[in-house]
C-alpha cells in the first residue's frame, strides 16, 4: 500500500425529504445570501427549487438564481455567473442537479473569491487557488460524483478543449442526496451515471500496485452494487433502494476511496473528455464507447489484475488468459444491457476519416506530451489504436 492522506470533510445529508434542510445547512456553514446554480429546468419542473427557496426563505438566507447550465458545461457561461455572483455579493454558491451544475458552481466560486483573475487560467493552474467560495450541492443524478469530489470539469469551447481542475478547494462544504430526487431521471441518464459510477472506481483499479487489499474489497464491494442496482433502477426508476445504492455508490468511487494507497490512471476518462470536446457526447457514453477497446489493448501487461477482477466482480470461476478476457467481455455485455454504447459508431458520431481519429489521439494525449494508462502507458499512436 502506497502512502496516502484522506481527508473528505463534505458534510452528507442523505435520504427522504433532506432538501427542506437546505436553509440550514447553508447558514451552519456560514452563507448569508446564496447563488442557487442550476441545469436546464429539471428542478423547476419537478418543484425542487421551489422547495430549496423556501427553505432558504425560512432561514432567512437571501438567494439569486443562476439557471441554464448545460451538460458538458462551458467556460464562457461559468463567466458570466462569476458576473453575477460578484455583482449579488453573494457569500456562498448552492449547486443544484447534477456534475454539470455542480462544476458550474464549483467554478463560479473560484471566480467569485478571485476577482479578476481569468478563471481558465485558474483551471490551467497558471494562476494558483489559494482561495474560493463556500458550496452546497443538491443532487439530482447519482453519476459524476462531483458532490464529494475533489475535482470540476469545464469545457473552453474557443480552444475545444475539456478539461477538470483537482483541487482540495473544490470539496462542497455539503451535499443533500434525497434519492427520491432522482425518480424523473430519463433511462438513458441513468445509464450514463451507471457507467460513469463505475467507471470512477475501474479507473483506480486497473493499477499495478496491488498489496492493497481493503482498498480492492472496497472497490469490488461497490463495483458489484452498481451493476446490480442499475439493472433495478433501470427496470423501475423509482425504485429508492436502488437508487439509494447508485447514489451513495456515486459519491464513493469518486472521492478517492476506492482508489486508496495506489496510483490512479484515468486514461478512459482522457478519451472521453476528446469525445465530448469535440462532438458534445454525454459523459458517461462516451467511457463505455472506448472502455472495451482500451481494456482489448492494455489486459496483456497484466493478465492476473484482469484475472482477479473477473473473479470478485463478475463471479467467473478459472484462470489465466481465458478467464481475464471474460471478465472484460461481460463488462462489456452489461454496458448494452444498460443501453450504453459500446463502439465510436454506437456512440452516434459517425466517425469514418483517418484525420479526426488522429486529431482526438492528439487531444487525448495533450498533443503527445503525456503517456496515459499505467498498466501501458500509451501515446498518441496507441490512442489511435484503441479509437480505430
Ligand atoms: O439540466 P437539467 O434540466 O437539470 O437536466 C439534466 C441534464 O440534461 C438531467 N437531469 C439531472 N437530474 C435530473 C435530470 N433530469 C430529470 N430528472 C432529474 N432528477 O440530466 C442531464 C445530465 O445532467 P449532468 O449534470 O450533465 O449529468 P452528470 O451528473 O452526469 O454530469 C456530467 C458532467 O460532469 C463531469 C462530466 O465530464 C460532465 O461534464 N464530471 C465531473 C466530475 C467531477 N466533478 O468530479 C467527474 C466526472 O468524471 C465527470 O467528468
Ligand atoms: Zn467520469
């Protein structure tokens, strides 16, 4: 086990009708007036902010609203709400939805507590953060984690380029999960978190550090939780124990728990960020449309990993190169069993020329500079390899 610190101080506020605490939990951690940051309008059809406000109005927290946030969400619009939460004097940002709005408000305040500093320099870490706004997170989609992450992703749409900023600062002060808030979740939503949950902790687990063992119970633990509650909340949407484990499983395989005491990789995720800077891919689909590619090119270099993880996660029975190859078949079966793609063609891209699969091995690679993988590290020729 390699060294390492935890530290995750996000406050979690979990169950039924939790959001009606909202007022107070923003006045525990010191919020006077409160910048609610939310998507398209999920949360105002199904009454939540309606919800959120009063509980605000009650603790007499003032609010102004930031709506409109994306999926994939750009750098240009968190601008323009550094705008407003300056000119609203605003002392704290409530992010309500899912990773898009929360990394809209995890970027809003960045901004807020840094006036004048061009918030891409920030994310490029040109300029270090020392400092940042308090945040509160409602969650509505148990997925991208961002919740109790220590990380928030924006896209520059001038420069076409996705990238996270990982930062200590960018841990909420707390998180309200009432999974109930999840029931209007479209399927295909659903499965895209499925995935991306997922995806957060097999990206910590396919490392050659292996002396670690609670960390890979742990890892295991989670992994065969997901893949069992998704395929229920995928059959019934409002099934809240499912979704009760889909979103506390979202919150751990992504603040550093399931990766503990080993390196982390985070290749697959370098490919789908060149996806969706691109063609504006939900996240999660664009993880599945490359992972069984990604697994086909790396499992060589370490067929016992693969091996054990057919074992604990998928029950198969065996050994050696037969039984590694099984494990990354099902992985990849279950992905369509959630609707998910699993190719660049199912992902509905329609790539077909040689140039726009070099030119996101590129992306994926910063242009060359950076190996990605652990297990093989890969430049941009291999990239180009796992997209072709
Ligand atoms: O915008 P609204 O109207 O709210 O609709 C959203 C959006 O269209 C909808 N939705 C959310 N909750 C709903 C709902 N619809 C009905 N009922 C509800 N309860 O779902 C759609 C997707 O929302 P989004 O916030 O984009 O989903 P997700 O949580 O998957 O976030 C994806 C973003 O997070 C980033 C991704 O790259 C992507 O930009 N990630 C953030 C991470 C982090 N901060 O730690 C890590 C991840 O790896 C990921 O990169
Ligand atoms: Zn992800």
């Amino acid at each position: 086990m390699r060294n390492f610190t935890y530290c995750v101080p996000t406050e979690i506020v979990f169950g039924k009708d939790t959001e009606v605490s909202c007022g107070r939990e923003v006045k525990k951690h010191g919020g006077t007036k409160a910048l609610i940051v939310y998507g398209g309008g999920s949360a105002r059809r199904s009454g939540l902010l309606e919800r959120i406000e009063k509980s605000l109005e009650e603790e007499g927290i003032a609010y102004a609203e930031f709506g409109g946030v994306k999926p994939n969400p750009g750098l240009a619009f968190a601008e323009e709400g550094v705008e407003k939460g300056i000119r609203e004097k605003v002392d704290f940002i409530l992010g309500v939805g899912g990773g898009s709005a929360i990394d809209t408000a995890k970027a809003i305040a960045h901004g807020v507590a840094n006036p004048g500093i061009p918030l891409w320099d920030i994310w490029m870490k040109k300029v270090p953060l020392t400092r940042t706004t308090k945040v509160g997170v409602v969650l509505t989609i148990p997925a991208a984690g961002s919740e109790t992450s220590d990380s928030a992703v924006l896209t520059n749409e001038v420069i076409g380029k996705k990238s996270g900023l990982g930062t200590e600062l960018n841990r909420p002060a707390f998180a309200i999960m009432n999974p109930e808030l999840t029931f209007t979740l479209p399927k295909y939503q659903i499965g895209c978190g499925i995935a991306d949950i997922m995806m957060h902790t097999l990206e910590r687990y396919f490392i050659p550090d292996q002396e670690n063992r609670m960390t890979d119970e742990i890892a295991e633990g989670l992994l065969r939780t997901v893949i069992d509650s998704g395929r229920k909340a995928l059959q019934n949407p409002a099934d809240y124990d499912a979704m009760s484990e889909l979103m506390w499983c979202g919150s751990l395989s992504h603040n550093n728990l399931t990766g503990l005491g080993r390196a982390k990789d985070f290749s697959v995720h370098k490919l789908g960020h060149a996806l969706s800077a691109r063609f504006d891919c939900v996240h999660g689909a664009t993880l599945t449309a490359v992972w069984g590619s990604w697994a086909e090119y790396v499992w060589t270099n370490d067929v016992n990993r693969f091996v054990h993880y057919a074992k604990q996660v998928w029950g198969i029975e065996g050994s050696g190169e037969e039984t590694a190859r099984e494990g990354i078949e099902k992985t990849v079966s279950y992905f369509k069993s959630i609707g998910m793609p699993v190719s660049l063609g199912e992902l509905g891209i329609g790539i077909q020329d040689e140039k726009t699969l070099e030119e996101l091995a590129m992306d994926a690679t910063m242009n060359d500079t950076v190996r990605l993988s652990v297990l093989r590290p890969l430049d941009a020729s291999d990239v180009l390899e796992i997209f072709r």
